[in-house]
C-alpha cells in the first residue's frame, strides 16, 4: 500500500505564539511525501531529503492519520520518504507543511482518493503538538500549506477563520541568514504577554489590511527574538506591499507587486551582502494533492 501526498510551504503575516491567532500566505516551495504501508509489525524507516533520519513527527503523523482511518499503527510498519524545496528549520512551515503532505499520502495509501482538509489539518496539528514541533500546533500553517491562499486561523480553538486565494500571483523573496532560529530559547509566557498587540495585528488582516500588518508583525516579532529586523524595513524601502520576520526565523519574507523586477533584483543584492541565501518564489493559491501509487 503506497501513496503520495504533496503540499506548499507559507510565510507569515502575523504569527500566532502571542495571540494564538495566525495569518499564513501560501507559496508555490512545496513538500512531497511517498508512505508505504506493510501490514504487520515491523521496521519504520523516515527518508528525508534523500537521508535516512529519524523523526518524532513523521512517525506521530502516521500513527494519527492511520487511527483516524480506524486502524491500529502498532499492526503495520511504514516508510516515509519527505522531498522538500524549503530549508529547514528558518520559519517557511517545514514541519506543517511535512505533516499534512505525510498525512495526505497516508491516507492515499489507504486507498482514498480525496481528502477532507480538515481532518489533514487536524492530524498535523496533534502531531506537531506531540512531537513538539509547535507550541501552538500551528493549524494556521497547515492551513496555508494545505489550503494555498491567505488563511486567517484561530490556532487554540483550531478553526479556519477566513481563507482566500490571492487575487493574482504576488513575487516572494525570502531571506535566509547564517544565523540559527532562536525558537528553542523563545520563553513562550513571555510572548503571551503580548497577545494584547498581535490581536490589533490579526484584526488588522481580518479588514483587509494584510500587508501592513505583515511589517509590523516583523517589527514585533523581531524584537520579541532578538532578531536584527532591518532586513524587512529594507524590503519596505525597496517598494514591498509587505515584510515580515518568518515565524520565528530567521528567514525573512517580503511580498512585492508582480512588475517590481527590478527591485526585487536589487534587494535580492542587498539581502546577498552578508551572506545570506535569497530564495524568490510567488504566492500559491493551489490545494495539497493525493494520489495512489499502487
């Protein structure tokens, strides 16, 4: 039994630790995942990138996406094979966007031939909350990555508020810095203190607002880490609709109108100056897809 799952990864526009209320927008890097399942107790082997790994939260995400069929994990083994465009680990929604992809080719496996986005999104959520790749379980990344789109989505009460497809393809630079995300060191009380401003950020998304929220989200958050946010007031500078810090980082993301070639080319520059990897990419209004392969 084997199947394929395929999903996108997302930016932030305004991140969720604080208020627990997030806004995601999709974009066209995404993750493919291929699980075979064998009946009966056996080896489960985690393939990623090519590498065989170990991994908290593929292994949840099987588990959940086979009791949710109704079965018992413990009765199969199963490899997992993840293929992603996305760096890991810098704030571009690798873990959501790997465990919805892995859930899709679960359930893929099992024979079926569509899938109920929010029991997708369900199964990451409790996967990245038991494996600890989220404080939030970050419903809004699954979201995006699941859904394309901007999503606007309540993580604790773990429902999609608003989802919307782009209007047209927007361009997206990405900036990767040298420097490891600080998330592990994120005191996530601390965050919480500020619920009272991410929720002015979120209401601001929810009137349309998007891009204006985006920057200051970054501003916020980049404080709140203790990140050197001049990266995004750069992206601003150079003519971007929006910039923000990436969840918790590093990488940063800046949103810019499809005619703006030439800045994009100039901050992609700036942002090359010390270093850093620029990845450009678009916005992405495509779903997750599932596919047998036996």
């Amino acid at each position: 039994m084997k199947g394929r799952g395929s999903t996108f990864g997302a930016v932030s526009i305004v991140n969720a630790v604080a208020g627990g209320k997030g806004v995601t927008a999709s974009i066209r890097l995404g993750t493919e995942a291929v699980v075979e399942l064998v009946a009966g107790p056996g080896e489960w082997k985690i393939i990623a990138n090519g590498k065989a790994v170990e991994s908290k939260l593929a292994t949840e995400t099987v588990s959940l996406a086979l009791k949710m069929a109704g079965k018992d994990a413990s009765q199969y083994s199963a490899t997992v094979e993840t293929t992603t465009a996305l760096p890991m680990g810098v704030g571009l929604k690798t873990s959501s966007s790997a465990s919805s992809a892995i859930a899709l080719a679960v359930f893929a496996a099992l024979g079926q031939r569509a899938f109920d986005p929010q029991r997708i999104m369900t199964c990451s959520v409790d996967a990245s909350l038991a494996s600890g790749a989220s404080v939030t379980g970050a419903m809004d990344d699954s979201a995006a990555c699941l859904l394309g789109g901007i999503n606007l989505v309540d993580n604790l009460g773990r429902k999609v508020e608003r989802s919307k497809l782009f209007d047209k393809p927007l361009k997206v630079i990405i900036k990767v810095p040298k420097a490891q995300s600080r998330r592990a060191a994120v005191e996530v009380a601390q965050v919480r203190k500020l619920g009272r401003v991410a929720e002015v950020l979120y209401r601001m998304s929810m009137e349309g607002d998007l891009w204006r929220a985006m920057t200051l989200n970054g501003t916020l958050y980049s404080a709140i880490y203790g990140y050197d946010g001049r990266a995004a007031l750069q992206a601003v500078e150079h003519g971007a609709l929006g910039a923000s810090l990436s969840g918790t980082g590093p990488a940063t993301a800046a949103v810019f109108e499809p005619k703006m070639s030439e800045e994009v080319k100039k901050l992609a520059e700036a942002w090359q100056a010390d270093g850093s990897v620029v990845m450009e990419t678009e916005t992405n209004n495509e779903h997750g897809r599932i596919e047998s392969l036996d």
